[in-house]
C-alpha cells in the first residue's frame, strides 16, 4: 500500500520513468528543503516518511543522510513547506 501511494505522490512531481532513468546520477544531489515561516511541525511529513528521516521539533527536520528524496513528504505537507530543490537536475539528466 505505502509503495502505491508513494509512486501516486511522485508522479505529481516527475514522471516515474524520469526518476527510474536518472536515479544513479542524481542520488543525493536533489535536497528537500523546509520553511521554516510556514512549517507547523504537525507531523504528517514525518507520519509519511519510510526512512525515518524527518523528526519533528518546533518544525519538520531532514536528516538528509537517510533521506531518499522521493517527495513523499513534499507531496503530503499540508502547509506547502517542504519542496525538493534540484529537480531540474534530474529532467534534464532524464531528457539526454
């Protein structure tokens, strides 16, 4: 169930066959940032979250070595606070 709903989430943000394509090239390079104006720390991101990457203080924080930088957490944050930085990286990667 968790991996179905993770695909659904991503592809609002790249196509799965762009992510597939450019995984290897792109790993760690793409960061999930948080704004820190509009992050609640409700928790949710952290609810999502497959690799225990996200603890939750006052507001949301990455531990970008467990991260995997799948968007999950991006697509499921209700405050828009969190988005992944670099994603031209992985279209133009993608589009070669």
């Amino acid at each position: 169930m968790k991996t179905l709903k993770k695909l659904k989430l991503l592809s609002k943000i790249l196509n799965f066959d762009e992510v597939i394509s450019a995984y290897e090239k792109t790993k760690r390079r793409i960061v999930v940032s948080v704004d820190e104006k509009k992050c609640l720390g409700c928790g949710v991101c952290e609810e999502v979250c497959n690799w225990g990457a996200i603890k939750i203080g006052d507001i949301a924080e990455i531990e970008r070595e467990k991260c995997e930088r799948c968007g999950l957490c991006v697509c499921s944050c209700l405050q828009k606070a969190l988005w992944l930085e670099n994603l031209n990286i992985v279209r133009g990667i993608a589009r070669e």
